[in-house]
C-alpha cells in the first residue's frame, strides 16, 4: 500500500500571531480564575465575626458551644460537617455524626478543631496552603479553598477510644454492635 503526501499549504504569520495571542489569553484568565478563592477570602476576612490566624484559618462561630475545654492534636472529634469549595460546590458531607482523630486531619482542619469547645458551631475557610495543597484530592482541585460548617458534638482523648474498643473486642460486642465498635461512636469507614 502506497501513501500519498499532500503538501500542507504554509500558515500565514497573522494566524500564528492570534494563535499566541489567544493562547496568552488563557492563561491569564486562568490566573484570574485560580485568585477568585484568594479573593473570597478576604472578602470574608472583612466580614463581621471572622477571625483570621497566623496559618491563614479563617474562622466565624456561629454558635459558641458549652465552653470547658478544647481537644488536642491526640483527641478523637465527634463532628457533623459539610465541606464546600468557594464556588459552593459541596465535596463531603457527615450523613450521622462522625469521628475525627485530629492526627488524621488536614492541618488546617485540625487548627480549627482545636479552637472549638464542646456543642460550638464554626465556619471555617481554609486556604490550600493549609488544606489539600497544590495536589488536590479527588474532586477538590489544585489550590482550592475550601469552607467548612462544622458543630463539635464532643471529643476524647485517642488512647481512651482505643481502649474502650479493645474492652468491646474483648467481651464479643454489644448485642446488634460491629466486634470493635463503641456505642454513639460510628466507626470509621
């Protein structure tokens, strides 16, 4: 089988030009686009309530709570959440409460865990440097920021939930309970 090379006609410089300029012109609005979370940001920032850490949390509370006491970076959290990004689009939601060892968290989910006392109700604004970062993760994009609604139902400390799972594997499981599981406590899945 023979093949037959058609001579391409040259392209004219104009066409080039726009090419360029057009191409130039996307990424600039994709620069515009990828600051649209930054700019949310401080438009928040200016807002009545919101705090603003070093790490660059933004935080507003939205119910105080009970007050005694915050966790700690080795505390379980017992959360309801929903997780957004800017533009709203909802990437994670609790369906019951859920539990959130801080050692297991993003960083900046984890400050604002930390800020929190028991039955508080928070919204907070994470910054990519401090949630998923220039990676992404699944649906969440490069260089999202990323708001969270978060209430702190309660918290204990990490080597207490594993021994109280170990007493639970040890005696069978409660009746209708997962072997390991603590009851009120939903295990992770």
């Amino acid at each position: 089988m023979s093949v037959t090379a058609v001579p391409l006609r040259p392209v004219r410089r104009a066409y080039l030009v726009w090419l360029w300029v057009a191409l130039v012109a996307a990424i600039v609005v994709a620069a515009l686009v990828s600051r649209q979370g930054d700019a949310a940001l401080l438009r928040e920032a200016r807002g009545a309530g919101v705090t603003t850490t070093a790490s660059g949390l933004q935080y507003k509370v939205i119910e105080a709570g009970q007050g005694g006491g915050h966790p700690t970076a080795t505390d379980v959290a017992l959360i309801n959440y929903t997780g957004r990004l800017i533009d709203g689009t909802v990437f994670g939601k609790s369906q019951q409460p859920t539990p959130m060892p801080l050692s297991g968290v993003l960083p900046g989910f984890a400050e604002a865990l930390k800020l929190m006392p028991k039955g508080a109700k928070y919204r907070f604004w994470l910054p990519s440097q401090i949630g998923y970062g220039a990676k992404g993760a699944g649906t969440i994009p490069p260089n999202a920021t990323l708001v969270f609604d978060v209430e702190l139902i309660d918290f204990i400390p990490e080597t207490v939930l594993r021994q109280m799972q170990a007493q639970q594997s040890m005696m069978g499981g409660a009746p209708g309970a997962a072997p390991g599981s603590v009851p009120g406590v939903p295990s992770p899945r």
